[in-house]
C-alpha cells in the first residue's frame, strides 16, 4: 500500500519546457478561485438556502415538486439542503473555517434526513453521505488543531450513520446490489415507498459505494454498511465479462444479466474503476488492486485508442459501441496518474483540452473527429480534476494554463449575476438554469489546489484520499479495525496473483529523460484536433470502369449518379413529403463488387446523415435587435449548405425583414420593391431551398429566412439540419439564409404584425448587446408589456436543439434522403433491408430512439442515457394564427420564457 501512497511523491520529477508562471501569477489566480466559490456560495445561501440547489438565472432556489419535473436529474434532490452539504469540506479547503463552522451549525439546526422523498442512491451517497462523511473529517482536524470546532461532537458522523441506515433497505437483494432508488422515510418496499419496480441499475451506481459506506464503519465501528458495499463489490466483479474482463454499462439487479452491454471509462461505469482503485488507497485492501488491475489492462487494451477513448462491446471488445465519447471519461487521465500510467494520461488530457479550447467549455458528448454531439455542458469538473493529478505529477507549468483557461472560461460564458449557470449549448452560449452543487464541492477544490502552495492550506491534502465528489476522507482508516457481518458473493476465496501487481511507481526521470517528451505527445493531438483529414478514396468500382460514388458526393437529380444506383442494387423512391428514399436490393447489383460498394455507400450515407444531424451542425442565430427587443430575443436557426457562411463573418447581416410575395419562394418575386434591401421571410415547401434563395437574390434582397410550414414544430423538439442545394453549382447564391422552424418562425412573423417594423441580426451566435449597438447608448428599460430576456454574455436564452441520432433498425440498410422535390410522387418503399437516413427532415417524421435523441443524466458520474433531459413540461403553447389576433402580444408568443422574467429583470437593473 504504501508504494501508492507516494505515487504522487515520486512523480513530481517531470517538468517540460516551457513559461514558468510567476508565483505572483499562480497566487492572482488562486485568489480568483476563491473570489468565484465567493460568489457561487454566497448567491446559494443568499437566494436559495435550504434548497437543494440554486436556480442562478431565477435568483432562487430549487425545490423538489414546485419546480417543473427534470425527471432522473431531480434524483439527486431530497430537500436535505443539499449544496450545503456538498460544499462543507470545500469551505475548510479554501481555509473558510469561520464559513465552516457557522455551516455546520446550519446543517445540525435546519437540515433533516426523514422526508418523505424518493432518492437517487449511487447520488446521495457520493454527494449527502460523503458531504458529511468530509465534514466530519474536516471538523474533527480542526478540532485537534485547538482552535476551531471545540464544540463539535461527532454531530455529523451521526447525522451520516442515520442517512447510512435510511440507505441500507436499497441493498435488501438477492444480488446485494443496491436498488436505484429509496425513499428516505419509508424504504424501499412497500405502498408508501413508491419505488422498489425498478429491475435494472448502473455499473458505476452499485459500484461507487465502498469509500463512503467503509469510512463510515470505520468512523463508527459498525461493521454493516462496509459489508454491503464490498457485497456489491464482489457481485459485480463476478459477473464481468471473463473473456474480456470487461463490465458493461447496465445490469439487473436480480439476475446480474447485462441489460446494456456497452463498456468504456465514461457516464455509467466511470467510478466504479475509480473506486476500486481508491478503495485500495484507503482500505490498503490487495484484492481491490488486483481486480483494478486486471481491469485497467482492458481497457487499454480495448478502450485506449490514445488519444480516444472509446466504448466497446464486452463480449466482442474489438467491436466500437459509438462513434463518440461523453464528458464524463474527462476523470480517467486523473486516475491513471494515480495508477502511475503517464503517457496515455498526457495524451487523453491534452485531447480534452483541445476540445475545451475549441468548444470553450467539453461539450457533453462529442464526436472522435471532435465535433459537438450533445451540446450542454452542466459545469462538470472532471477536466478540472485531471489537469490538477497531471500538475501534481509531473510540475509541468502547461497545466496551470489549462487551469486558467477553465477559469476564464467560466468566468466569460457562465457566470451570471446570481452564481453560474450550467451551459444549454456551448455552441450558442444559450444557459440553463441550474448550478449543480458538485460544481461547488468539485470544481473549486481542485481549481484552488492547482494554483495554491503548500503553505496556503490548513492541512495536508496527502494525507487524505479524494471520493469521485472530492469529498476529503482520511488515509488512517485504513487502520481502523473492520469485520464483515454479511457473506460474500464469492463462491471461493480468491487467490492473489502476483503478475496483476506492480509494487513500484515510476519515476518520471526514467520514463522521460528529455524534458521535451510530453510536448512532443501534445502537438500531435494538438494537430489532429485542429484540423479535420480527408478520408482516402479506395480503388474500387461499383462494377463499371469508374471510381466509386461516395455518399458525399451523390446528387439525385444527376442521371449518371443515377445509373451508378442502379448498378450497386440502390434505387431511388420519392415519398409523398418530398424526401427521397434509398433502397438497397444486393440480388439486383450488376456484380458482387457492385453489391458491396452498394452496402459501402448505403453506410457513408447514413454516417454523413448522423454528422449532419447532430454533430457538425453548428445553428445559427436570428437576433431581434428592433424595439422593443434591442438584441434580447434570440431564436435558434439552421444553416445551409449554400450561400453566405455566417460563422467567417464578423458582423453578421443586419437589416428589416419583409414578407416575399409568393410566400413560397418558387417563383419570381412580385413585391421587389419591399424586399430590396430587406431579408426575405419565405416558407418551406413547393420547391427548393437554392430555388428560393436565388428569386430573392434577384430581387435584391440581403439575406432570407425559411420558415417551416408545418404547425407546431420547434427547434426544442426537432433537430436541426442543413438546408441542402439542389445539384447545380450554387456558387451564384452570395446571401446568407437560415432556417427556423415554425414556432421560432411564428414568434418572428407575430413581432412583425405588431411591431410593423422588425430589424433582425442574422449571425453564427448571438451577438454582445454593446457589439450590435457599437457604442451607442445601450436601450434601458423596455416598453412595459414586453418581455425581457437575457443579453449574450449573461442568461441569454435561445432555443436550444436536441441533437438526434439515426440509429438503422435491425440489419437495415436504406437511407432516406429528403431534397424537398418539386412534385414527388408517393411510392411505398420496400420491405427489404431498409434503413433511413435524412438530410433535411420534415419534423413531424423525425423519430429517434429514446436513448439517442436524450442526453446524459445530471447523475454525475453515472448514467447518460437520459441526459437531454427532459424540456420544460410548461412549454408555451403556440399563438393563434388567425388574422384577427394582432392585439396579441409577444408576451404571450414568449411564454414558455415567463418562469425568467425575475431574473432577467434583475439583470437590467444590474447593467442600469
């Protein structure tokens, strides 16, 4: 044990060259992280204590059940005053023991653990359990110390041993893995529980336990809950996977079947590999080094593709699970300079910095060519940790600049006048209202830790081990006596094998005698993300004396692409709503060559789609900067494939939008006179996006906007796509266009009814209020009954997409292609190996697995399944349309908005 202990002792050998940071510098920034846990804190206590958490856009707190439903996000939640409690040993970090103690009081005073409310185990448990768990430590340190916390004895260990019991019914399984949730009051099982249904739980749930439930028996000598926890342990090292030792991502908590089969070191497993690890760490157990060690060669054997990380299947562990990588895995370079492992540790961290550099913040997924797959980024600190294990290991100066640009960033894009507000999208800097409280507990710790010396802390952090919540838990309970109460899982004892060990750590001098070698692994990566490469052509042919069509390529109004189809066995069916169906019959291909170009090209295809779709669609923004709107309105828009690229333009296209006669767009303009100089607003439908764009080119207007006819559909439900052109060279379109769907759209045509005159920007984001009005007075107050919202930098609000997946169904391999025709017939497709794929999809067709169109869960190193989340159930509803209506106001268009109002008119106030 004590070889780990002094892993990172020994690595501190390393050092790059490069620009040392002054320590006047690193003590500025240090300071500057305690000004931002200043700030977050003060706004919790202010504004929402006792609530769980702050709602930093509303000014107020959340509380469970008067807030509109986040579904497995309000997990987490149990009206236990739960920032509070995550952030208590981050106080004493930060050498806030005045804060501490007047803390501590708070919590033994207001906060109760009884209520009757279902609770996220694996969540409680790292952030509530372990919160007191850390509190007690801290205040038991300060009390030894003699001059803080006399008072203090062992309050909070009571109050965790009380919580600890309330967990324990979970447990109560064949399995001894936990359920995934439990009431707090009543258990698990029975009418008043309302859970105790649920069959399936998380690797990383039932197997984050040990640190929390062990420190606990050891703190109380009640041997119980360490039992559990290691029960859970035992039962999922014995289902893995023998072949691959690998665990999958799901698993029922009764039969111990793999319900999802996926494994990589991201959302659903990520601290289950961390616990093993530590638990090692702090129990100074050998069984759980082995087993991580027989892990850990998995993963890089399968996982590690370095710099990637990518899932696989457990059973066929050469076999990619996904094209893309959550958030979450940002923890794993941190674990392996725990590990001792270096390198790939340099190389993955340097990967994520280059995608938070690109995207200012890690998106929640992206894609391995480094593109956004899900756009939110809930302010999640693994980046951070992992950039503070690699500084401690290796003194390299380079991570204190990852650490400032986290808090550049952070202080640039998410900081409100109310604390920090989680990001909606990172593409369009839209926020969400919410500030999770391990953003408290976390990212603070391991900020003020990168830049502070030892003699700015209050005790020694090497004395202490990190829970995957970075809650403080003592290296001596490793001495605490122990006895286990409940039978093992295990059928026999287990017999160590010296080969999974690795008694030394390295030394840095030897695993790097060139102080240059880790720049040497970054510029590679550095490289890669910045620059996207094209992907060779192979010297096949589809049966005929020609290079093969790729799917990038193809054009459905070009007859040679055509007969290339017909000879690979694809034909071409056009639907009833203008897409464009492909099909593949392989008995049809004029050869087995053709067939397989035929299979190849069906795949580029549906990989072009999904890139599309979801991952390199940046949106774009339709600002209204008009009054009474003066740049607050932001509305989500797509791009197209054609026309001016608004993200190489600086300033964007501003000027008054007018309706184009026809409204369609498809035939020559016959109000000219208005639509010269104005951006055109045309509807979708009867022709082509390039059609459209080219009749109001010629008529002289600056820009257009496509605006959905069908009713109802909004960029919060629909994905965004690329509007595409139509086969001819679409070189002649110099205007920009966008797209918005019709309740984006709607908003716009209702301000245009009221207002008579509407001025919008049409840019690749939304645009700084003082940048738009360039030095002019900025407009104060609005016109009363209008509705505010908030400017770019801070709380600004846009539509925000939930980007989907196309998933093909079964062996399928057909694509859909939708080109808007101009008369297209309805055909039913074949029944044969079909499969769909869409490049501009009508939003009422768009349908998507649940497990692809959602986003990751707010459960924090746990299942992402579910992440989208859930939008507002309050949505408004769409105006009327009717004529008659202009007395309608904008307020009611923005009603979905009203639950913002507060918060945004304190803003102005602010900026008054």
């Amino acid at each position: 044990m004590t070889a780990v202990l002094f892993i990172l002792v020994l690595l501190g050998a390393l050092c790059s060259p490069g620009h040392t940071m002054s320590q006047e510098e690193k003590s500025k920034l240090r300071n500057q992280v305690v000004e931002m846990f200043d700030h977050a804190y003060q706004n919790y206590m202010d504004h929402a204590y006792p609530a769980d958490e702050l709602m930093p856009l509303t000014c107020r707190g959340r509380v469970r059940g008067l807030e509109p439903s986040r579904g497995d996000v309000d997990d987490a939640l149990g009206m236990f005053s739960l920032t509070l409690i995550d952030t208590l040993d981050t106080l004493v970090l930060l050498n806030k023991t005045t804060e501490f103690e007047a803390a501590v009081r708070r919590v033994l005073k207001d906060v109760r653990l009884d209520n009757d409310i279902v609770v996220s185990v694996f969540e409680t448990n790292i952030r509530v359990l372990g919160g007191l768990l850390g509190g007690h430590s801290m205040a038991v340190m300060l009390k030894e110390g003699g001059q803080n916390m006399q008072w203090y004895q062992d309050e909070l260990l009571h109050m965790a041993k009380d919580l600890g019991l309330r967990l324990l019914p979970a447990f109560n399984t064949s399995s001894g893995l936990p359920y995934p949730r439990v009431n707090l009051k009543y258990g698990v099982r029975g009418p008043e529980t309302r859970t105790g249904t649920e069959t399936d739980t998380c690797t990383a749930c039932a197997g984050t336990i040990i640190l929390e439930f062990a420190a606990l028996s050891r703190f109380t000598g009640d041997p119980v809950f360490e039992a559990h926890a290691r029960r859970a342990l035992d039962f999922l090292w014995e289902k893995r996977q023998r072949n691959s030792n690998l665990v999958g991502t799901t698993i029922n908590i009764h039969s111990g079947e793999w319900v999802r089969r996926d494994s990589g070191v991201g959302a659903g497993i990520d601290s289950y590999y961390e616990y093993l690890l530590k638990a090692y760490v702090l129990l100074g157990d050998d069984q759980f080094l082995q087993r991580f060690n027989i892990h850990y060669a998995s993963i890089m054997k399968y996982i590690s593709q370095p710099p990637l990380l990518l899932d696989v299947h457990i059973h066929k562990p050469l076999l990619p699970a996904r094209t893309w990588m959550d958030a979450l895995l940002a923890f794993f370079p941190g674990l392996q300079v725990l590990k001792g492992d270096i390198r790939p540790a340099i190389e993955t961290h340097e990967m994520l910095y280059q995608v938070t550099k690109k995207h200012n913040f890690l998106p929640e997924a992206f894609t391995t060519d480094f593109r956004v797959h899900w756009a939110q980024h809930p302010l999640r600190p693994e980046f951070a940790e992992s950039t503070y294990f690699l500084y401690k290991a290796t003194g390299d100066p380079y991570y204190l600049e990852a650490g400032r640009t986290i808090l550049d960033n952070l202080n640039r894009f998410a900081r409100v006048p109310c604390g920090f507000a989680a990001m909606k999208d990172v593409r369009t800097g839209s926020h969400e209202d919410r500030m999770d409280s391990f953003f408290l507990a976390e990212m603070f710790k391991y900020l003020f830790l990168l830049f502070a010396d030892a003699e700015d802390l209050v005790f020694d952090v090497e004395d202490y081990v990190f829970t995957t919540e970075a809650h403080l838990l003592p290296l001596s309970l490793s001495t605490a006596p122990h006895s286990s109460s409940i039978p093992s899982n295990k059928t026999s004892e287990e017999e160590l094998d010296d080969s999974n060990f690795d008694w030394t750590c390295p030394n840095t001098r030897l695993l790097f005698p060139d102080p240059a070698f880790p720049r040497n692994l970054r510029d590679p990566i550095r490289s890669a993300v910045d620059k996207s490469c094209p992907r060779p052509v192979p010297n096949r042919e589809p049966g005929m004396g020609r290079p093969p069509l790729r799917a990038q390529d193809f054009m459905a109004n070009n007859p040679e692409h055509l007969e290339l189809l017909r000879r690979m066995g694809v034909s071409l069916i056009h639907l009833k709503d203008g897409r464009v169906q492909l099909v593949q019959h392989a008995t049809q291909a004029v050869s087995a060559v053709a067939a397989e170009d035929g299979v190849r090209f069906m795949q580029e295809m549906m990989e072009l789609s999904s890139q599309q779709q979801k991952e390199q669609l940046p949106p774009r923004a339709i600002q209204i900067v008009s009054h009474p709107f003066f740049g607050r309105v932001v509305l989500t828009a797509g791009p197209a494939q054609f026309g001016t690229d608004l993200s190489k333009s600086s300033t964007g296209v501003r000027g008054f939008v007018t309706v184009a006669e026809p409204y369609s767009g498809c035939s020559e303009i016959t109000n000219k006179e208005y639509v010269q100089g104005h951006i055109a607003l045309l509807q979708r439908g009867q022709c082509m996006f390039a059609e459209k764009a080219r009749n109001i080119q010629k008529a002289g207007a600056i820009g257009g906007i496509v605006i959905d006819d069908n009713e109802g559909s909004s960029s919060d439900t629909a994905p965004l796509f690329q509007m595409a052109g139509d086969g001819r060279n679409t070189e002649d379109v110099t205007l920009p266009i966008l797209f918005l769907f019709h309740k984006e759209g709607n908003i716009l045509l209702e301000s245009l009814k009221e207002y008579r005159e509407v001025e919008v920007l049409l840019s690749d984001k939304a645009r700084d209020r003082a940048a738009i009005f360039k030095g002019k007075p900025l407009p104060g107050s609005l016109i009363e009954g209008s509705v505010v919202v908030p400017e770019a930098e801070e709380g600004r609000e846009t539509e925000a997409t939930t980007p989907t997946s196309f998933e093909p169904v079964s062996q399928s391999q057909m694509s859909t292609l939708e080109l808007e025709e101009l008369a297209p017939e309805e055909v039913t497709p074949s029944q044969e190996e079909v499969g769909a794929i869409e490049e501009e999809t009508s939003p009422a067709e768009e349908v998507a697995s649940p497990e692809e169109e959602a986003s990751p869960t707010e459960e924090e190193e746990a299942d992402v399944a579910q992440l989208g989340e859930e939008r507002d159930s309050e949505e408004g509803e769409e105006p009327d349309r009717d004529t008659d209506s202009s007395s309608q106001s904008v307020d009611q268009l923005l009603a979905d908005w009203q639950e913002d109002l507060e918060a945004f008119k304190q803003m102005e106030k602010d900026e008054l």
